[in-house]
C-alpha cells in the first residue's frame, strides 16, 4: 500500500510542479499573446548582422561610427582596424526628428547634464528645464556629441528603449556599450547616420 501511495504523491507533485511551471495551461484567460508577425512587420535580425566599413568611409582616420536607424544598430571601426564593435540602439521616434548624413564627435561628456531643446519642450512643456548627472538623465552616463546642434550619441537608463524609436533625435545605447564606445573614440570620430 505504501508503494502505491508515494507512487501516486510523486505523481501528484510532478503534476502540480507542471501546472506551475506552466502558467500558460493553467491560465489561459491570463495569457498576453503576441501580435502575429507578418511580412509587413520587420524581424530584427540584420541589426547584428557585421559590416565592412569601406562601402561607407574612404578611410578610418580618427575610426568610425555608422548608425544604421533602419536597422537599429551602431557599428564601430578602431583606426587600425583591430576593434569593431556592433552595439543595438534606440533611435528617433520619426523621419521628422531623424538626421542623416556625415558628423563627427565634436565633445565626450562622462556624466553629462541634459536639457530639452526648444522643440522639445514645445512639445513638452511639462518637462523640466534641467536635469543634472544621475539616473534620472536622459543621457545615462555617458555622452558622444556631434557636430550636428543638439544630437548625441548616448546611453540610457530606460533600457526599454533600446531596440525601439523612442528618442527625440538622439541615438541611444545601453549604458555599459555607451561606456564602451566612450572609451574607443575620441574627439574627430567620423560618424554616418544612414
């Protein structure tokens, strides 16, 4: 009779371990369920896809930075060619807010402060005038500007954000890749948005 009990209690605890470990079969009713994705909705997949840099700059003086927004990666080259890195990125919320074309790193801030600028806080007028270093800044902990007024490479402490558009011009990375690329450029780092 004992055999028969523990036969049946082992079968009783891998029964409910599976219910638990299973909350999908359990509450089905509770259950979010992914957007079908189709062939209008583009898979992510070629933003980690590596990259030749020579289609794009004619030299790496000073290395280089290519932003892909359509894809959402941030690809860089070391002078030497020894360091290429590819990182994943947030990028503007539309075309409208999205500049392309050829910049350079003009200024590396680590800790930078951040304000809204003027269009922003037209659209914003809710949002504050400053916001010093710390979690709370937009810019997370590091900061690339271009030379292009009011754009930045820079990281984030939403890293919801990353992978999205979400910014209001900017290219943002997860503050540890920031960190990263912060160390590798230097002022005169040729960038591409495309």
């Amino acid at each position: 009779m004992s055999d028969t009990f523990n036969l049946s209690r082992r079968a009783f605890v891998g029964a409910a371990a599976t219910s638990l470990a299973s909350p999908a079969l359990a509450l089905d009713e509770e259950i979010e369920v992914e957007r079908d994705i189709s062939e209008v909705v583009r898979r992510n997949i070629s933003s980690f896809r590596a990259l030749e840099w020579q289609p794009y700059f004619s030299n790496l003086k000073n290395g280089a930075v290519l932003v892909d927004v359509t894809s959402r990666a941030l690809h860089y080259w070391s002078e030497d060619e020894s360091v290429y890195k590819l990182y994943p990125t947030s990028v503007p919320l539309s075309d409208d807010l999205t500049r392309l074309g050829r910049t350079r790193v003009t200024q590396k801030v680590d800790g930078p402060s951040w304000r809204p600028t003027p269009s922003m806080k037209e659209r914003n007028p809710e949002w504050p005038d400053f916001i010093g270093p710390g979690p709370d800044n937009p810019l997370g902990t590091h900061a690339l500007y271009l030379s292009w007024t009011y754009y930045r490479i820079h990281g984030t402490h939403d890293t919801r954000k990353i992978g999205r558009r979400s910014s209001n011009g900017c290219i943002g990375l997860y503050n540890e890749h920031v960190q990263e690329l912060f160390d590798l450029t230097k002022v005169g780092t040729q960038v591409l948005l495309i």
